[in-house]
C-alpha cells in the first residue's frame, strides 16, 4: 500500500472526463435519495467534492451544499462550475487535515463520495463527522467493499483497500450515530490493476445522529 499523498490538483481538469465517474456520482445520488429524505429545508456538507460531481447531483433536493476539499485545483473547477451553472446555493471551502484543518459548521447531513479510502485515520474524522452533524441529522458514506488494492491503477495516496462494512459501521456508533444501514450503491466495471475487467461494488452506509 502506497502511502504517499497523491496530487489531485493535476487530475482536477480532466476529473470529469471519466463516464464511469460520472456514472458512479449520479448512481450514487440516487441511492441516497432513496435512504434519506431529502427536503428543501436541508444545509449540507460533502465532503471530497472534488469537482462536485455529486454536490451538482443533489443541489436541486436540498437548500444549500457545502463542498469540502483538500484540492484547491479540484475547488477551482467546481467554482468554475458553480459559476457556469449558477448555482447559487453551493460554495466550497478548502480543507485540509493533514494541515490541522478542522471541519466547521452546523448540517442536517453529511456525505462523502468515494473519500475516505484516502483518509489515513478514519476515526477521528467520524469525530469531526459527529462534531458538525445536527441532532438528528444524517450521515452517508459510499466507498468501496474490500478490494485488495485492484480498483486503482496507481495506489499513491490509497490508505484503506477498500472497507468490510461491519468494520465501519462500529466506527460510525462509536462516533454517535445509531440506526445505521448500509445498501450496495453502485457497480464499477473497470479494469483492475492487472488488467482483467472486474466489477467493483460500491456501498453507501448512512447513520442518523443520535439526539
């Protein structure tokens, strides 16, 4: 596993050149759509925006979106992209925690899309999750299911091979969560990292803050 930080900032311009990535962001849109009520009412964080493919996704469900990143290039195409589409009601704001950044504010719902798989240590970003999620509020993960290291062509930056979703769902009640729940959100067929087409399975977990 290779531990290096990988450089999102020269893959932001053609981020959204990838159908399957596309795909995958509006297949998961829809899962949670179907999991957790969404109301025009809602104030909401995703966290890894990247480009925003799933913020631009679920915008018109819910009254504001918050886009996280800890790539600045990333942030700059979603700008670019809020602005062409103007979507008034979503901004991003660049976060870094391996610089000691904290996540801030106050959300009906938290979502991250394919993120954590790049986060080190995972449990004190539940911590985070927990910090910044209204009572009441939701938490929806996707990631990948164990993987053995074949999704990524390149696993620079790549902490977690994927997640056994027992695992995370003990990380998500510790962290203040309960009625937790996990589906499959999504398939990927992509060529693993020896070549051979495979299908990758994609979950979204979502857990409710405790009162």
């Amino acid at each position: 596993m290779n531990t290096e930080k990988r450089d999102f900032d020269k893959e932001a311009a053609s981020w959204d050149e990838n159908p399957a990535r596309v795909k995958l962001a509006h297949d998961v849109a829809n899962a949670i759509s179907k999991q957790i009520a969404l109301t025009p009412d809602m104030d909401v964080m995703d966290f890894g925006c990247g480009t925003g493919l799933l913020t631009v996704e679920l915008q018109p469900r819910v009254r504001s979106i918050t886009g996280i990143d800890s790539s600045q290039g990333m942030l700059d195409m979603f700008n670019t992209k809020i602005a062409k589409l103007k979507l008034n009601q979503v901004s991003t704001v660049l976060v870094d925690l391996d610089k000691g950044d904290i996540l801030t504010g106050n959300y009906d719902l938290v979502v991250s899309n394919m993120t954590l798989h790049h986060i080190k240590e995972i449990e004190p970003l539940f911590d985070q999750f927990s910090a910044i999620t209204a009572p009441a509020g939701y938490l929806c993960i996707t990631d990948l299911d164990p993987d053995n290291g074949q999704f990524h062509a390149d696993n620079t930056g790549v902490f977690h091979f994927g997640f056994a979703r027992a695992t995370l769902r003990k990380i998500f009640i510790e962290a203040g969560f309960d009625k937790v729940n996990d589906i499959t959100a999504a398939k990927v067929m992509k060529p693993a990292i020896n070549g051979e087409m495979r299908e990758f399975t994609v979950f979204l977990m979502t857990g409710q803050k405790i009162r």
